[in-house]
C-alpha cells in the first residue's frame, strides 16, 4: 500500500530534526531516518495498531515519537508525527485541528 505523509506532518519530521540537531551534530538526521523507516513501514502493516483519537497510532521504535495516520481505500496518510511526551489533551486538540482540512 501507498504511504502518503501530509504536509503538516512533513513539518512535524523538520521539527523533531531540528530538536534533535540542538542536542548533536548528526543527531537530526539519524531521527530523520529512523522515522522515515517507522513510516515506510506502514505499507505492510497499516492498520494493525491501535486506535487513539480517531487516527491509528504507530510508536516510533528509536524515538519518543507518536505516529498518528489513518488507512484510506488505496493509501495510508499520514496525519501527524509527535513527540510522544506532550500532553494527551493537547495531542487530541492538534488532530482535531488537522481533521478539518
């Protein structure tokens, strides 16, 4: 299956890089990597994790990141790439933001 990552999410990765940037040379593109795994991933195996506020949520393996997405009839898009230590409440009022595009 086709894996689609929506611009939103696009900027959530350039985010979490440039977090991981500040704390070492190299870090952010190894971030980069290992999500861009995670979500490749999802070709194979969409659908299978568990719900969390409307979306599926993939655990990223190497990162307290949250990978939110949703399976369409021909593609798995996805919605949001968060840092798994934010809020819940706050993570719930993101996807409903992104819901309405």
């Amino acid at each position: 299956m086709n894996v689609e990552i929506r611009s939103e999410a696009v900027s959530d990765i350039h985010a979490g890089v440039a977090f991981y940037d500040q704390q070492s040379s190299g870090a952010g593109d190894y971030f980069f990597q290992r999500i861009f795994d995670d979500i490749e991933s999802l070709g194979s195996t969409a659908g299978c994790h568990e719900k969390h506020f409307g979306y599926h949520r993939k655990i990223a393996s190497r990162h307290p990141f949250l990978i939110y997405y949703e399976v369409l009839p021909k593609a798995v898009s996805v919605v949001a790439v968060l840092d798994g230590r934010t809020e819940p409440t706050d993570i719930n009022a993101l996807l409903q933001r992104r819901q309405s595009f």
